[in-house]
C-alpha cells in the first residue's frame, strides 16, 4: 500500500534551499503540492517506500543523480508552440525583417531560446523562419536552444509531441506541413530539428562560450528567481546581447527596477527589449 504523500513544512524546506541552489528558483511555500504530485514517481522507480523516505536519502547522500532528478521534477516547464502570440508576431513582422536588412552584408544570424524547456519555443522559431523567412537558409543561421534539465533537453531533441502537446498553439496547417504522425504522436520533421543545436546549462552557473546573439528569448524563466538572482543573469544575458540585439521576456517579466541598460520597445502588443545607446 503507497504511503501518505504528505510532505512536511522541514522537508518542503529542504526541496526548497535544494532547488535554489541549483537552480536559482525560489519555490513559494504554497508549492508542497507540486512535491506531492511530482516526487511519488520518483519514490517508487528508485524504491523508497515515500516521499520522506526520498528526502531523508537526499539529506543524507552526497549530490547524485537523484538529487537532479528531484530537482527537475520541482522544477515548471510550462510551455507551449508559438506561446502568447505577440512575441511571434513581433519577431515576424518587425525583428526579422530588421535584422535581415541590417546584417545582410555579413549574412549571419545568431539567436537563443534560453529555458528552451521541451522544445515548442525553439521549434515555433524554426517553423516561423522556414515559413517567412526562406532568404535566412543560405545564411549562417544559428539557432542554440539551452536548459539544465536533462529530462526536458531529451525530450525537446527527440521533437516527438502529444496530441495534447500538438493541440496547444500550433495551427493545424503548420502541423500538417512540418509534422508527421508517429502512432498516438507527432514527430516533427527532420530539416527543423537540424536547425536546432540544443545544449545543457545552467544560467545561474558559468555558461559555456556562447557567440553574441542577435535574438535571445528568455522567457517564463526569470519569474521564478529571486531579485539577486534576476539582476546577475541579466546582465551577463546584457554581455551576450549584440548591440543591436533584440531580449524577449515572458508577459509577466520585465528588466524595469531590475537592469537600467535595457530600454523597452513596443511591437503592437508586444514588448522587447534592446540595449540603450547601441
Ligand atoms: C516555464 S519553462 C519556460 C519555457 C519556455 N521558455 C516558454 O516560455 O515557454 C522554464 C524552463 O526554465 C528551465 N530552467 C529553470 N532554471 C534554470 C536554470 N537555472 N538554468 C537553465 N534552465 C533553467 C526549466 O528547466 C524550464 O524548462
């Protein structure tokens, strides 16, 4: 018989300083549920008898691969093709075409899907370039598509999605053109996921060379971190942003009281933001 789920208020604690930790996220104290509901797979394929039993093993053991599976357990990776709208039509209608005309001497383009979670953000970006921006396949396109979570990254890479998945943002007629059907699933096609170079890291530790990028999508990521942490990322995100560059945040995230080198620059509904003074 499975054990109480039950997470108590010290061992919440201990997920909590566990995570941020290695994360930079702060889990609220109301998030016990998100233990309960996502640690009891874990509990059982490595055998513990609950949840406690876990933390207990976790307290006591030095860092493992349990302790990273918990923590990417604990960890949101919401996401969504072509999430919000806005900043996909803003990149459609006014980035991309900016940026072509100003690079199209050196005939290059870098951008970052930073947080890529499972791979909707990246892929939407891929897609929306094969569909309005054909001149950028004969340019060095380079798309990097970065999280620290081994479980997401695999499943981004593999591009394999659930109706459910499919159903969230992705018009019928793009799933059909870049999709096909793999039993109850839908694998996306080979030319897009080439477009792709996803990589492991983690934003909060020292990231490996990147080149500077003309696009960075950092999106639904910095909502979860605390002030320090939200200051320090943005501004190496700053060093990694070319001059001209263009950071896409998440609806409810913004660089305002946070890193004054950024200004905002609206797109209709949309709200970007470049370096002042470039
Ligand atoms: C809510 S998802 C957002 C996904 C996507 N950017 C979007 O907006 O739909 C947040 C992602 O950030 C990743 N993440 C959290 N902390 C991270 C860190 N310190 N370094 C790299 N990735 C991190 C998580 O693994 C998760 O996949």
């Amino acid at each position: 018989m499975k054990q109480t789920m039950d997470v108590s208020s010290a061992d919440f604690e201990y997920l909590r300083q566990l995570v941020h930790k290695h994360s930079g996220i702060v889990l609220s104290a109301d998030k016990t549920y998100l233990a309960e509901l996502h640690l009891q797979p874990i509990v059982e394929s490595a055998g513990f008898s609950s949840i406690a039993d876990l933390i207990t093993y976790l307290r006591n053991q030095p860092f493992n691969n349990l302790h990273v599976q918990t923590i990417e357990a604990l960890v949101t990776t919401e996401t969504s093709f072509f999430r919000d709208g806005y900043p996909f039509e803003a990149l459609k209608q006014y980035v991309l075409p900016e940026l072509v005309k100003q690079r199209k001497i050196e005939r290059s383009l870098n951008i970052w899907c930073a947080a890529c979670s499972n791979g909707q953000e990246p892929y939407s970006i891929a897609i929306l370039i094969q569909e309005h921006f054909p001149v950028l396949v004969n340019w060095s396109l380079r798309l990097i598509a970065s999280d620290f979570s081994t479980k997401v990254l695999a499943r981004a890479r593999q591009g394999n999605y659930n109706q459910l998945e499919i159903n969230r943002g992705l018009p019928k007629n793009i799933r059909d053109k870049y999709f096909k059907r793999l039993d109850n699933n839908w694998q996306i096609n080979q030319e897009i996921r080439q477009m792709i170079d996803f990589r492991q890291f983690n934003l909060v530790e020292t990231w490996p060379y990147l080149p500077k990028f003309d696009v960075i999508f950092l999106r639904n990521v910095l909502i979860y971190f605390d002030i320090v942490t939200k200051k320090a990322l943005l501004k190496k995100v700053k060093q990694q942003l070319r001059p001209d560059g263009y950071l896409f945040l998440g609806s409810g995230e913004t660089t305002i009281n946070l890193d004054e080198s950024f200004k905002l620059v609206t797109f209709d509904k949309h709200i970007c933001y470049q370096l002042h003074n470039p």
